[in-house]
C-alpha cells in the first residue's frame, strides 16, 4: 500500500517503504555513477576480490572485499570485523567520499539522519554466485540501519522476516537501487538468488553490491 511516505525525497527519487524501517530508493545511484564507479575501482586496485570460506569450511560463490575502518571477513574460525584485510596483512582502503555521500544521502532520505559507517562490504556476484537466506548481526550497534546499493547486473533480491521460517517477499534489484535497511527490518532474513547470464552495459558480466555498516 502507498503512503505519503512513497512519493519522493529531496531529489526527486521514488521512495518505497517495504517493510518496517526499510526503505527502497529506485535508481538513487545514478546520478553519482561515474564518481562511485572511479571510486570502486581504486578500492579494488588496493583490496583485490577474493573468494573466503565459511567457518563450515564452503568456498563462497561471491569474491568480496572491503574499505572503511573495519572489513568484514569469513574464515575457518568465523565472521567477523577486522580492521586488516587478511590478503595483505594492510588496513583496509579508506571508505571514499563518494561511497559516504551516497550512503549518508540514502540514509538520511529513508528517515536516518545520523548514519555513521565505518565500513563497506562489497559483494562480487559472476553468473552463477548467489547468497543464501541469512541475517546481519556481527555489527555492534543494530540501532543503525544498512545501506546497500546494487551495481550491474539485475537480480532477485529474498526478504524475509525475524524468523528464518517467516515468509519471504521477492524484490528486483537493478543497476543504481539503493536499499535502506532500520528499525523492525535490520535483522530480517535476507538472501539474493542465482544471478543469472548476461551482461551490463556498463559493469559487464556482474554484478556488484556494496552495503554500508556501522560495525564497530
Ligand atoms: C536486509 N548482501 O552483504 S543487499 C550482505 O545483494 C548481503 O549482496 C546482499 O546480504 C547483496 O550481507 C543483499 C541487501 C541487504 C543487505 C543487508 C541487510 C538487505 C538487508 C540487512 C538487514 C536486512
Ligand atoms: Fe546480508
């Protein structure tokens, strides 16, 4: 249902509120695209892609790195935040001026004025990769909510609820979509299903999420 809440924000991107506290900004990336796309790549040059495992030992299908004071890192002996990136034994690149605009932006236009990140995870999906049902809960404060914004390649985004058994609601999300995810949603179940063949105008065979956490 549409409320008044579902009309625009200051830029005149649609706002659509889809669950409680979370909010969906269709196509809110594009207007700073080239900036976050330069950006990117920087990181990337500094932070290669990589794929980790599990602490149940599987190999993800999606390559992952990070910027921001803290990345999120998986391996053998767990989830966690870690202010190094375990590829190089360096910190992590800073997280660019570009990335904290766009999320504070997002951020303040679905109703949180004070999101603060400290971190960005960013998620490589070839054809193929996919993300399983899972909830985010190794950051420190859930009071923030998660940003994330998706790049390249469309997918099916799965939403669920407080319980992994609670039924879920699926979502496109495409090139320039930004999410906003507070309050009741922060710790919902959420997943993306298999990205499927193709290729972006722009990023080419993939697809590529960065999400904004306070983690520390
Ligand atoms: C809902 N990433 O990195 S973004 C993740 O598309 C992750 O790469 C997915 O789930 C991706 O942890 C989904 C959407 C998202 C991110 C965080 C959430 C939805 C969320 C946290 C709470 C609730
Ligand atoms: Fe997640």
């Amino acid at each position: 249902m549409k409320d008044l809440f579902d009309l625009a924000g200051a830029d005149g991107v649609d706002r659509e509120r889809i669950a409680g506290g979370a909010v969906l900004l269709r196509g809110k990336a594009l207007a700073g695209e080239a900036g976050i796309l330069a950006a990117l790549d920087r990181v990337v040059a500094q932070a290669p892609f990589r794929h980790m495992t599990t602490p149940g030992g599987y190999v993800m299908s999606i390559a992952m790195t990070s910027c921001g004071e803290a990345g999120w890192v998986t391996d053998r002996s767990g989830y966690r935040y870690d202010r190094r990136d375990p590829g190089s034994g360096q910190p992590w690149p800073p997280l660019p001026s570009a990335f904290r605009a766009l999320a504070a932006d997002a951020a303040r236009e679905a109703g949180y004025p004070d999101f603060a990140p400290d971190s960005c995870l960013i998620n490589r999906y070839l054809p193929g990769a996919r993300l399983s049902l899972h909830q985010d809960k190794d950051e420190r404060d859930f009071s923030q909510p998660i940003v994330s914004v998706s790049l390249g390649l469309p997918v099916v985004f799965q939403f669920g609820g407080a319980r992994r058994s609670d039924p879920v609601r699926r979502y496109p999300l495409r090139h320039g979509d930004v999410v906003v995810w507070g309050g009741e949603s922060r710790l919902f179940h959420h997943g993306v299903l298999t990205v499927k063949e193709g290729a972006h105008p722009v990023l080419g065979r993939q697809r590529i999420n960065l999400t904004f956490r306070a983690a520390l």
